[in-house]
C-alpha cells in the first residue's frame, strides 16, 4: 500500500493536468457550438449526430485512434496530446446537448419579453436564455466532468500517465491493492471537482457570493496548479531523460524496470517510464521517437508490421529479417536479443499429458474435437492461430477468450483443456502445466529483443553500448522466475527488477 | 400618435389580421376589443415589430416602423405582457431596470427612475426592490409588469391583457391605477382586451375586432347608441345583461325576505 501511495503524486498530478485542460477545451468548443445551434435549427441534428457517434465509440477505442491519426499528422502521437484530443472530444456532447436543449427550454413568453423590452439577440442571449439555461448547462458540465476523470484512467495505455497507471499495470500483475487506489483516487478526484462545479453554480444562482469565490477560488487554483506542473519540465533546463516504454503485461514491466535501472547504473543517464502502451502503439511511439526504447518480440513485428505471420521460418530467419526492417524501414536498431522467446505456446495440463502421452502439439489432433480451447483477446484473430490449425488440422470442440491473466487458472481447474500460453510465463509450471512442442515450426519464434529509436541510436552511443550489454543474459527459465515473483508472489515489478540488476552487476 | 393602414398579417391562406387601418391619438386610450381570435394581440405585436406583418404599415409619429431597427423601437415602446413574463433570475429593480439599462442610462438615475416607477404603480420600493418575481403576488406582478412598461419613459404604451389573469377586486384596483397613471402621464396607449365592462371603463375609444377585420371603432357611448351591426349590438349588451340579471336576484331575495 505505501509503495502505491508513493506513486500517487505523479498519478494524481498527470490525471488532474489531463482532465483539467480536456475540461476546458470541450467546454470552451461545445459551449458556443451549442450557442450557435440554437440560432440557427438546422445545424441542430447534424452536429447533435455526430458528437452522439463520437460518444458511442468506445473510450478506450476513441483514444486508440488518435495516435495513428496524430502520427499521420506527423505530431506527437503518443502521450499528452493524443489522450486530451480524445478526453475532449468525449466531454463534448453532454455540454452541447444540455446548452441546445437549456435554451430550447427557456419559456417562449420570456424570450417574447426579452425581445419586447428591445433586447438585441445577443442580449437576450446573455442576459435572459443563458441565464435560465444555466441550471441545466451546468448539469451537463458536471457529466462531462466525471465522464472525463473515468475516461482519462485510459490515457494510460496511449502513454500518457494518469491514474489508469494503477489500474492497468494492477490488473495485468494481479495487484488490487493497485487497482483499488487508482480507482478511489479517481472517483475521490470526481467527486471533487463536481462538487466545485456544482457549488459554483448554486453560488452564481442564489448570489452567495462568498461561495462563488471560494469555489472558483479552489477551481482557479487547481487550473494553476495544472498549468504549473505542465510547463515545469519546458521551464527546468534539463537533459531529456531515456524514455523506456512498455506494454501492458508483467513481463513487460520487469523488463522496463530492468533497462531503467541498468542504464541508469551504467550510464548515469536518468531514464522516464511509459508503461501500459498498448501493443501497436509502443512500435509506432517508437518510431515516432516519443519513447526511445521498448522490449519487442521479434514475431510481432513479423507477423504484424511485416505481415509474413503465414511463413514458416526458423528463429534465426526472422531475427535477420527483422533487423533488416527495422534498419531499412525505419531506422531503427536491433541493440540487444535478452536470450528467451515469449512465443505462444500450447500448454496443457501435466496429467493430461503423461496419461494420453502429449508431447507435440500434432498429439492433441485426437482429442481436440471434444476439448476447449483458452486464449487471450487476439490470439483467435492472429496469423499464429491460423498457421496452427493450418499445419496441424487442429478443430477444437470450443474456443473461449479470456483474459491472459486468467488463463493458467482456468487450465488448472479443469475449465478449459489446452490453453495458449506465454513460454516465458511462471505460470506454466506453478500450475502444473506443460507446454507442447511446436515441432513442425507452426508459431513464429518470438524473441524477445531491445528495439532503439533513430534518436537515441545517433545520439546516445554509451546507453546503446550499455544495452547491448544486455545481449543474451536472461535465460527463460530466469525470466519465468521473474515473472512468478511478480505474478504469484506479489512482487512489485521495480522491485524484482532491482534485484535482477543486482545479481547482474556482480 | 399611432396609424395602422391597411395592417395584414397571413400565415399560409389565414388571415389573423386583415386590412386593419387605425389611428391612435396623442394621450388616448384605445381598447382593441375581441374574442379570442379575433386577431387583436396579432395587431398589437405588430405595433412593435414582434410580428412583421404581411402587408400594410404602422407609422408612429408619422415614421414607418419598418425603417426602425426592431429592437431600437422596442426600446422606445412600453409592453406589458399577457404572461406578465417578469425574468425569474432578476429581482424587481433588474426588471424594471431592464431597458433603461440597454439604453445605457446611468445606475444613479436607473436606481432612482426604479424607485419613481414602483411608486407611482404603488408598491413599496424599500421592501419590494430586492425581491424575486416568484416572491410576489399576482397583482403585485402585474404592477411590476406595467412599471417595466413605463420605465424608458416612453410616451407609447401598448398592454396585451394585462389583468387578464387577476380577482375581480385585484383588476379593480389595478384598472383604477392604470387609468390615473395614463392620464397622469398622457399616454398614448393600445390595450387589448376581451372583457367588456373593463373595455368600457378604460377606453377613450374601442376598436372591434372579429375574425381579423376591425367591426367599428368609436366611443363607448357610439358604440352602444349605434352599433354597426348585430355583433356588436349584443357585445354592447352583455354588461347590461349581467346587471338586469344581478338585479331581479336583488328584487327575488327582496321579496322573500
């Protein structure tokens, strides 16, 4: 719990910058939009439409989107920027449709009134419908604001830092202690801040001037408390520091750990974690040069960037052709292989396997039409999945998606009967569980490897020389070990990390 | 001085007002008198461009309103409103205050045009000003209705109703300031109505409408010595009527008792 808490002011602080300034812009863009709807009729639908389509994307998917679009643009596509644009546009619609149906709302004998006093439209604007239509504006405020401090929890995974750190990297390496105190931290900050809109409101309404002025008051703190922390790193001179990224599994998280440490160790050069980026994202992050280093796998990149996931090809073939990608398509470099695969792999229970006599996966071909198979969100989709049921004529009874995380239990207790596991999880064996050779070279081999950014290749040679120090010094079997401290022990990642590089150095 | 010729308004083949032409004095009071639909308020809105009409023209001292921005002649014209529509986020002095303000009249004079304005509709400006229009009264609403009519000083005032919705006793005493305050100021006023006996009362002359088409127009006593045809001759007799009838159960508890 205390390490957590340690964590809370750079969570809190990057949360509360976030959905601040989304706040802001989607107030400041639906506010007059919402204005000018109201004038004139016909503009209503189509723009009511399409914030209502934006709304019905999923959030994490809006987010998701935008770093693509941001990287065709040639901007920044992973971090700040990507997750306001998206927090923006999410907060855009409750505010617009309470200020169009607020006005609407207005009783047609006082906007006559207004007009026969000689109000200007502008006038009767400020003065009558705005007015009248604040309570319901304000109540579309305060939606948006808790809409956006639950939405900003996933910026995380587009790497941009938030509370959603604790939720992510908790979820995936099964810490609810983690997981707990971003989500209260998260409502706490929810409650908070539409409590200030709301006391503000009731303040303007009954003309409690003494509570319009400390609420705005905290409000107009907490906005320069935002604006502050944001332009601190612009303002402090100092040398950027590595930006080592990760996706969004334990062994990711150690494996950052592990290079920030042992860079920082080796060179002195202080070193910035972005953690739980999704899987495609840290690729184009990298390529974009807004994260500097990442652990891959060298079949990912095979089977998604370089679409050759049909092919079978030996572990050395794909290592060749993916450095020569990297290289020529991106210039970026291939600085270290750590020495182990992370492939998908099909387990199985022990018992299972010494009873019937598994060993390859060809050995399942009897017993697959009554079994069940568990697998990740996307191993079903993936060219991997394909190429096995290709080589092998594998028809399973049943397929059942599940959250990795979960998918060595459900083996264990007999919920589903093959599994597609990670070679290089502890979970494998903690629970009795073994993996079946892929013998006719049906899964790519994926090892995992250090990628490099062109920037951190020209400019930093003693962190790559340090990294390539790293070249085959984690075995598989140390990094199940690794993994189970985190997994199953409940060991933070920093910590396993740690001690990792300890045993290195001696 | 106000002049309506040939004022039409059409919505779609209907009619509501058509070939309306009239002129108000300076200082008369004229009462549009009319059933409902009759297009009697379609006429006042009219007057100060809240409607536009279809065809025809309203002159005011012997300018055309259209050649007027909208909201400048609004300013120049007091409305008192059916509905009252006193804004429910302003307290008295903020309603009263409102045209005065748009015509960027100095708070000190603002403040102290309020205080004349509440008086004169005889409401006590220390305990009434701060007030919110949900804090009133009725009568009191009216009142203040009618002094946000008259706060730009203006010499045109056109009332649509504005005791419609009020007690017997509450309209009485409301009528009785009206008609001092008119006269006090020499208002050149339109008010519409559909109640006889108020018509009666207050009019220095009345307008009848029927169906969009102006009947006659003429003194109380005119109208009720020579009615212009069988539509008004029986809306000229609905007082009496009322009276004979509040009579004979005068005379019948008489006898009984």
């Amino acid at each position: 719990m205390a390490e957590q808490l340690a964590l809370l002011p750079e969570y809190l602080t990057a949360h509360i910058q976030l959905t601040l300034v989304a706040l802001l812009l989607s107030t400041a863009v639906s506010l007059p939009l919402g204005v000018v709807i109201s004038r004139t009729p016909w503009l209503e639908q189509p723009a009511l439409g399409v914030a209502g389509v934006i709304q019905t994307v999923p959030s994490l998917a809006l987010l998701a989107m935008m770093v693509p679009i941001l990287a065709g643009l040639e901007l920044p596509s992973i971090g700040f920027l990507p997750a306001i644009i998206g927090l923006t546009l999410y907060g855009i619609l409750p505010v617009l449709r309470n200020t169009v149906t607020g006005i609407a709302g207005v009783d047609a004998s006082l906007k006559e009134a207004a007009r026969g006093v000689g109000m200007t439209t502008w006038q009767q604007l400020g003065r009558v419908d705005l007015p009248l239509a604040m309570p319901v504006v304000v109540a579309g405020l305060r939606t948006a604001t808790v809409w956006i401090v639950g939405v900003a929890t996933l910026s995380t995974p587009v790497g941009a830092t938030s509370l959603g750190n604790y939720i992510f990297s908790g979820l995936q390496t099964r810490n609810y202690t983690s997981v707990m105190v971003g989500c209260v931290a998260a409502a706490g900050l929810a409650l908070v801040l539409d409590s200030l809109v709301l006391a503000v409101e009731t303040g303007v309404r009954t003309r409690r001037r003494g509570l319009v002025a400390l609420a705005g008051g905290l409000g107009a703190l907490l906005y320069l408390f935002a604006a502050v922390t944001l332009a601190a790193p612009y303002l402090a001179d100092r040398e950027r520091p590595v930006v080592i990224g990760s996706k969004t599994f334990t062994e990711q998280y150690i494996l950052s750990a592990i290079l920030a440490e042992w860079i920082e160790q080796e060179t002195g050069r202080s070193t910035t974690l972005r953690q739980s980026l999704g899987s495609m994202v840290a690729f184009d992050a990298l390529d974009a040069g807004d994260v500097d280093l990442y652990v891959e796998y060298s079949g990912t990149l095979w089977a998604n960037e370089m679409n050759r996931g049909d092919e079978t090809a030996s572990r050395t073939q794909v290592l060749e052709g993916v450095e020569q990608f990297l290289n020529e398509g991106h210039a970026m470099t291939l600085v270290a292989r750590l020495g182990f695969e992370n492939a998908y792999a099909l387990a199985v229970r022990r018992a299972d396997a010494s009873r019937l006599g598994l060993s390859r996966i060809g050995d399942l071909r009897p017993h697959a039409t009554t079994w069940a198979l568990g697998g990740d969100y996307e191993f079903f989709a993936r060219p991997e999945w394909r190429s096995i049921r290709r080589v092998y004529g594998l028809e399973f009874g049943e397929l059942r998606t599940m959250d990795s995380t979960l998918m060595y239990q459900a083996a264990a207790q007999e919920d589903v009967d093959v599994i597609t596991a990670f070679s290089s999880d502890g979970r494998i064996r903690a629970h009795d569980l073994m993996v079946l050779e892929d013998d006719r070279g049906a899964i790519p081999p994926y090892d995992a490897i250090v990628i490099a950014s062109r920037r951190l290749s020209e400019n930093e040679p003693m962190v790559i020389a340090a990294v390539a120090a790293l070249d085959n010094r984690i075995t598989v079997d140390r990094m199940r070990e690794l993994n189970l401290a985190v997994d199953e022990d409940g060991e933070l990642p920093a910590a396993v990390a740690e001690r990792f590089v300890r045993e290195l150095s001696r | 001085m106000i002049e309506l010729r040939s004022l039409t308004k059409r919505y779609g083949d209907v009619s509501v007002v058509d070939g309306l032409s009239l002129s108000v004095a300076g200082g008369e009071l004229l009462v549009l008198l009319g059933g409902s639909g009759s297009g009697k308020t379609t006429t006042l809105k009219m007057i100060n461009r809240l409607i536009e009409p279809t065809s025809g023209s309203v002159l005011i001292d012997g300018t055309e309103t259209s050649a007027v921005v909208p909201h400048e002649l609004r300013r120049r014209i007091g409305y008192a409103f059916q509905q009252v529509g006193l804004f429910p986020h302003m307290t008295v002095e903020e309603n009263i205050a409102v045209t005065p303000s748009l015509l960027g009249w100095e708070p000190d004079r603002v403040r102290a045009r309020v205080d004349e304005l509440l008086t004169l509709v005889e409401l006590d400006p220390t305990v009434l000003r701060t007030r919110r229009p949900d804090e009133l009264s009725g009568g009191q609403q009216q009142r203040v209705g009618v002094a946000r009519a008259l706060a730009a000083g203006s010499s045109i005032l056109l009332l649509d109703e504005p005791f419609g919705a009020l007690d017997p006793l509450t309209r009485r005493r409301l009528q009785e300031s009206f008609t001092r305050i008119q006269r006090e100021l020499s208002l050149t006023t339109v008010f519409v109505t559909h109640d006889m006996v108020e018509a009666l009362m207050l009019g220095d002359r009345i307008a009848v409408l029927n169906e969009g088409r102006l009947i006659q127009v003429g003194t109380p006593r005119e109208l009720m010595t020579q009615p212009a045809d069988n539509y008004v001759r029986e809306l000229m007799s609905t007082p009496r009527r009322q009276a004979e009838v509040v009579d004979k159960l005068m005379t019948a508890d008489a006898t009984h008792g």
